[in-house]
C-alpha cells in the first residue's frame, strides 16, 4: 500500500498520532487555570494574581524543561514518567481538597 512509503512498520504510525492527540489536548487544557482565576480571584487584585500564575507556570515550565535531561539519566524512562504519574496523583486530593466550589459565590 502507499502508507508502506511513510512507514517502515505497520505502528510507524502511532507516535504521530500521540503527538497530535497531545497537541490539540494541550491546546484546550492550557486555558483551564486562567479559566479558574477569573472564578478564584476578586476584580481588585484579578490581575496581579493572573500575572504571578502565569509567571509562575512560565518558571516550573523552565525548570521542567531544563532538567528533564538530567532526571531521565538519571531515573531512566519508566522512573522519570512514574515521578511525573506520581505528581498527578498527589495532586488529585490536594485539588479535591483546596479547589472549592464557586458557583453562586460572589467573587467580585
């Protein structure tokens, strides 16, 4: 078949789908905190609090990125992901905790 040209094996295939699914995931899931702020934060400091969140996302993003090298040396593949796995799961009761209801709560 044609797919034999752009494929050398039958699952050639699967990283480029990932890679997308996590594309356009990533695209729609990135807003979520900002969408959070606005129903978290008062008018009156909405957005000095909407800077420090995204500058703070921009610093754990750096630091992510710039030791991503160093801890996959180091824990190998399987242990850098499960520490990531195990961050996600920490942070389903401390979201469940913490992140509180706000519907028809006055915020302004």
């Amino acid at each position: 078949s044609n797919m034999s040209i752009y494929f050398r094996t039958p699952y050639d295939w699967i990283p480029l789908i990932s890679l997308n699914i996590y594309t356009l995931a990533a695209l729609s899931v990135d807003q979520i905190p900002y969408i959070f702020a606005v129903e978290y934060f008062p008018t009156w400091i909405r957005s000095q609090a909407n800077s420090i969140c995204s500058t703070s996302e921009t610093i754990f993003g750096f630091i992510s990125l710039h030791f991503f090298s160093s801890m996959l040396a180091s824990l190998k593949t399987y242990g850098l992901y499960g520490l990531y796995a195990a961050v996600c799961f920490v942070a389903i009761p401390y979201t469940a905790y913490f992140i509180t209801e706000t519907s028809g709560v006055d915020v302004g």
